[in-house]
C-alpha cells in the first residue's frame, strides 16, 4: 500500500514538474510587444527581490526624446517615473516586469507587476503563453477584468 503511495505521488509529483517546465520554458527569451515599439527579455530571477520572473527592457524602437525629437536608445531616460530619484536612469536595461509566479493551473504567471515607462505607471499583470507560441500579458488595476491584455511575439 505505501509502495502503491509513493509510487502515485511520485507521478503526480513528475506530472506537476513537467507541466511546470512546459509552461517555464516558452516563456523565457526576448519578446516584442504588440505595439512594436520595445524588445523585453524574460529571464529567471529568483532572490532578486524581483522574483521569480523578470524581464527588462532591452530594445527600444524608433526611440524618441519627450518632444517627440528621434534619438538613439541609450538617450532614453525614465523622466515619467513618479520617483523623482529615478527620473534620469536610462531605460535600457530597467527590469520593466517582475514578482510573476506560476499559477495553480500551471499555464499562466500571476501576481506580477508591469512598469510603463511612456506613462510612469505601474500595474499589476498576468503573463500567458499561447499554444501558437505568442505572449500575453494582461495589465489591470485592482483585479483583471479592468485591465487590457496585449499580445507579445518572439523577437527574430
């Protein structure tokens, strides 16, 4: 009886880890928003604080200066962000997306939070992988049925 136990738990247990590597696995590397406008990279970043899925900024599009003047990515500063501290760090490299976990039903990632930089706002987000290998990440305030979700591809 204990063998017949250990046997189904281990199952259950080599079942929930391979869901789990399933859904971890297409969601790292870099992405492209639906706008077409930045390239962020998700990676593993546990103990960071951040955790346990991040991503930062990595790529902006056609950069722009506040008054609309075209410029190169590493002029681009947070001047939105609502810390005054923070308004003059570049935003290459500013981790953008973080505290994503893996949901119960193993194919999302909850509890995260998403940096806007164009608007200075942040909101709290999901992160779905799609069968067809797209992203979507759902932005809302309060709970997700006032949100937006947008759809992210691979970068090439």
């Amino acid at each position: 009886m204990r063998f017949a136990f250990a046997v189904a738990l281990s199952i259950g247990l080599s079942t929930a880890a391979a869901t789990r590597a399933q859904v971890t696995w297409p969601l790292f590397g870099q992405w492209v928003n639906e706008a077409r406008t930045a390239q962020v990279e998700l990676y593993p970043c546990p103990g960071s604080g951040y955790g346990p899925v991040c991503g930062r900024l990595v790529r902006l599009f056609e950069p722009k200066l506040p008054d609309g003047t075209p410029t190169d990515q590493e002029s681009i500063r947070d001047f939105r962000n609502p810390d005054p501290a923070l308004r003059d760090r570049p935003v290459i490299g500013s981790i953008v997306l973080w505290g994503f976990k893996l949901a119960a039903d193993g194919r999302s990632y909850e509890d995260g939070r998403a940096y806007n930089a164009d608007e200075g706002a942040t909101y709290r987000a999901t992160l779905t992988p799609q069968p067809d290998g797209r992203l979507n990440l759902r932005g809302y305030i309060g709970v997700p049925l006032l949100g937006r979700t947008t759809t992210w591809v691979r970068a090439p």
